[in-house]
C-alpha cells in the first residue's frame, strides 16, 4: 500500500500518512536503524549489523525520495543513504500502539 504522505515533522520524527487513514510516527533515529541494507544487515542471516547506539542521537533525513511505487530513501544526515524502505517494511514497523498489539507483520 503506497503513503499518501510522507514528511519530517521537526528534526526528530517522520510521519507516513497512508490511504486506509492511518497515521505511522516514527522516530527518525529508528527509521536510521531500520536500515535494510547490506551495511546494517547481513545478507544471508539477516542479522542487523548495526546497534541502536551506533546511530547518532540526532540523525535526520536530509532527503526523501520515492522508490518505483513500492519504497522510499532517504538521505540521511550521517551520510548514509543506501536503504531501501519498501512500503510494507514500513507498515510492518509502525511503533504505533494499535500496530503494536497486531504484532509483527506475516
């Protein structure tokens, strides 16, 4: 399902509008350490490659850009900018509390 929306909101969150009218906020720092690429995750594991406190505390995205019709990048302010965000990953990662009781995605 492709945002109708996704914009900063100040320096430190991220918010993705999305057209069944929910609402995911995210910390930037999160979104940072989500990361799917082959930088912060290990290719046939799977696992991540990088610590939460490895990301910079106050990491922004400098740049969003759309990705085809399934993702997102972003440029973000420590240089890195080689994930791929796919719209389900995304969703799938809401930190939302309605999200949260779900739980993770299948």
């Amino acid at each position: 399902m492709q945002p109708v929306d996704v914009r900063p909101v100040g320096e430190t969150e991220m918010l993705i509008l999305w057209p069944d009218g929910h609402r995911s906020l995210y910390a930037q720092r999160y979104l940072r350490f989500q990361c799917h690429c082959a930088q912060c995750i290990e290719e046939w594991t799977g696992r991540q490659l990088i610590s939460l406190d490895q990301v910079d505390s106050d990491v922004h995205a400098l740049n969003i850009s759309p990705v085809g019709n399934y993702a997102v990048k972003f440029q973000w302010s420590d240089g890195h900018s080689t994930g791929i965000y796919s719209y389900e990953l995304l969703r799938g990662i809401c930190p939302c509390k309605e999200c949260a009781a779900k739980g993770p995605a299948s």
